[in-house]
C-alpha cells in the first residue's frame, strides 16, 4: 500500500503547508492580496518589505515595469523600478497580525528594510514579531533603494550585512532570513557573513540589475519615466539560470549550513523540483503570478506531488539537495566520451535550421540530402547539440554517447 506524500516542509522549526510562498514584492502588497492567495492554497507569503515611517512619504516612479518580449514569447522578462511599501507601516503590521489571526496555519514572512540608520533594523524587528510573523526576511538585496544603508548596497558588503542581521536577530526571537543580491560575483562571503551575524536561514536571489531596452525615438530606456530611466531589478524566467547557480553554490558549501529560500524564475512545478534539488527547501514566487495570476499554485502543487509519489519519496524533504553531489567544477567533467547527433528522417519536416546553425556556429557536421533532410557527419560532429537545442519538432533530433577513441 502506497502513502500520498505530504508537502508540508520544515523550515527554521516553522512548519510551512507547502514550499510554495509570495515573495516580498507587488504580489503581497496588502491584508486582501495574500489572504486571497491563502485562499488558491500558498503555503506562505513573504508580505511586501516594510520600512520606517519618516516625514517624507515614499513614492514609486509610473510607468513601473518593462517587460522583454522575444517574439510571441510574453514577458521572458521584466523590469521593475517599484520600492518598498508605501503604505504607513502600522497599516502594514496591523496586517500582517491580522493574517496570522484568520490564517494560522500559513505562513507570513516579514520582510523590513531600514532606511537609514542601524536601530531601525531592530525597532523593525520588534514590530514584526509583536504583529505575530513567523520569520523576518531582511531585505538585503532591493536594487532600486539607493538611500544610503538600503537594498543592494547593503548586500554587497559583509560587514554591515554581519552588524544588521545581528542587531536584527538581538531584537527578537524569531528565525531572521536576510534575502541575498545577485549583484555579487560570489554570494558565498555575503551569505557567510550573514551566518556571522546568527542568521537562521537565508532567501536568494533578489532582481538582477538590468535595462530591458531602449526607445529608438525617444532614446530613452525603459521603462521611461518622465524622459528618464535607471538600472533596476530584473526578473522573470531568464533568470532562474542566475538563480539555481546562487542556490547550488550555497548549498554545496559545507561552512553556511543554513536552509534556503530559493526565488528566480520559478513558474512551474519542474522549475519548483530543480531548485529543490538543488537545496532550496521553502520557494518564492512573483513575476509568475503577474502574469498567470494566483492559480498557479494549484498547478504546481499538484506536479510536486505527483513527482514525490512517483518517485518513491513521501515528503519535499526527501530530495531537497539530492542533485548537488552531480554539480562540479568544469575541470571535473569527464573528456571520456562524446556525444553525436541522431536526426529521425520520419520525423524532420526538412526547415533547415540545424544545417544552418551547424554550419554557420558548430561543426559544419550537417549537410542536406536530396530529399532536404539532414544528414549527421559522425566524424565531424563534436556534440554541441544546438541542432536539437534549435529543432522545432519535439524528438525530432537526439543523441548517442560514444568512447572517444571510436570516433
């Protein structure tokens, strides 16, 4: 008799329904957004990054986001120039406690940012726990905050990411996650320097700081704002490539040891496996959810389960990690053997483009017959496999490892 796995996950000793959470951002901006996701079946949201109240008000530059099209492919990416909430804080904690009162078995995450001295990290702190969240997420990483002791300035320097996430977890007692840039060649000091200052856990990536494009006319990037742009945060499914790296290389590293919430790209239960395997255990999401909307949850919930039954495995924890012994340095990948092109005739429609990509960037290995289908040069051929990277027709084009002295 088979068990239905559970996808209840343990992190920093808080249970979590399921992995799958709001990440800090304009999908959990208010007490009726994250209830009404609650509602689809997310385990937990990461409610929008609160801030201190000052006199000056925080506003956020219109037109807000540019998404990157490539051809009838929508959104592969987006830019984004939004800050923090600018909403008061108290309305916002006052939400938060009121989620955590009408939802106590989901999650709700804080997400704080001081904005310019170290003791309002801590007055942050205190108000979040007092509102009842379960974890703070400090918000390291935002790359439109530029004021002074904000975003990803904070996160690229070890030295005061250690003193906030201190004075942050001297403040409560709850778990503390600072959220990680990816504006850093290497997360790993930032991170280590974050396990210094008694961090719990840690959540990564942020947006990427990046310009989506430029108005031919105007000559103006976008999005403009007022006949200006800036370099802002950029995310999307182009960018889980970004992510998944920062994951594994955090995970394999055997001096943090800290719980990952891994975020970058995540639409599908498949993208939700991969950073899973790769170390993440808890999963945030959000320029999936502005374009698919909340529902997606159901999708892929439904697909991770499905997985770990068929799998044999009875909860996420059983392969959180489990690919990371395969991920090595490049000077470690075997040179052993090769892998050629296999092109299946019945199936090629004959358009050319694995001749014309191997011709003009790999091996000149393909030519084309008199029928106009391709023909592989074995000898030739050294295993690039854009040409069934490039192939419109599912299975059309494979490939057979071969010793390399047989070639």
């Amino acid at each position: 008799m088979t068990t239905t796995p559970t996808l209840k996950v343990n992190f920093c000793g808080v249970e979590f329904p399921n992995p799958f959470c709001l990440s800090s951002s304009p999908v959990s901006n208010t007490y009726d957004m994250c209830a009404r996701a609650f509602d689809l079946g997310w385990g937990g949201v990461v409610y929008k990054t609160v801030g201190p109240d000052y006199d000056v008000k925080i506003t956020h530059p219109s037109p807000r986001l540019n998404a990157l099209h490539r051809g009838i492919d929508r959104v592969i990416g987006l830019q984004n120039v939004e800050q923090i909430s600018d909403r008061p804080t108290k309305d916002n904690f006052e939400d938060i406690a009121r989620l955590k009162k009408n939802y106590p078995k989901n999650v709700v995450v804080s997400s704080i940012m001081g904005l310019t001295h170290a003791n309002d990290w801590a007055v942050l702190a205190r108000q979040a726990q007092e509102a009842g969240a379960d974890l703070i997420e400090c918000n390291f990483s935002c790359p439109q905050m530029t004021v002074e002791g904000t975003g990803h300035k904070v996160g690229q320097d070890a030295a005061i990411i250690e003193k906030l996430t201190s004075i942050t977890k001297g403040a409560c007692s709850i778990p503390v996650m600072p959220k990680m840039t990816p504006n850093v060649a290497d997360m790993l000091p930032v991170a280590l320097a974050a396990k210094a200052g008694g961090a719990d856990a840690i959540s990564a990536i942020n947006t990427v700081k990046a310009i989506t494009g430029v108005d031919l006319e105007e000559l103006v990037p976008l999005p403009n704002v007022a006949g200006k742009s800036s370099t802002s945060g950029y995310s999307g499914s182009s960018c889980k490539p970004i992510a998944l790296r920062f994951i594994s290389d955090m995970a394999r590293d055997q001096r943090l040891g800290l719980p990952l919430s891994g975020m970058g790209g995540i639409y599908t239960w498949i993208d939700a496996v991969e950073f899973m395997l790769l170390g993440a255990t808890t999963l945030q999401v959000t320029t999936a959810i502005l374009q698919h909307g909340y529902r997606i949850v159901q999708d892929m919930a439904e697909g991770l389960l499905d997985y770990l039954a068929d799998h044999g495995h009875r909860s996420p924890h059983d392969i959180i990690g489990k690919a990371l012994k395969n991920v090595v340095d490049p000077s470690e990948l075997s040179h052993q053997t090769q892998a050629v092109s296999q092109i299946d005739h019945d199936k090629c429609v004959g358009c050319g483009q694995c001749y014309l990509t191997c011709r003009d960037g790999a091996a000149q290995a393909i030519t084309m017959n008199e029928q106009r289908k391709p023909v592989v040069d074995e000898d030739a051929c050294f295993g690039c496999l854009m040409c069934k990277h490039i192939c419109p027709v599912d299975g059309c084009i494979s490939y057979k490892i071969v010793p390399h002295h047989l070639l």
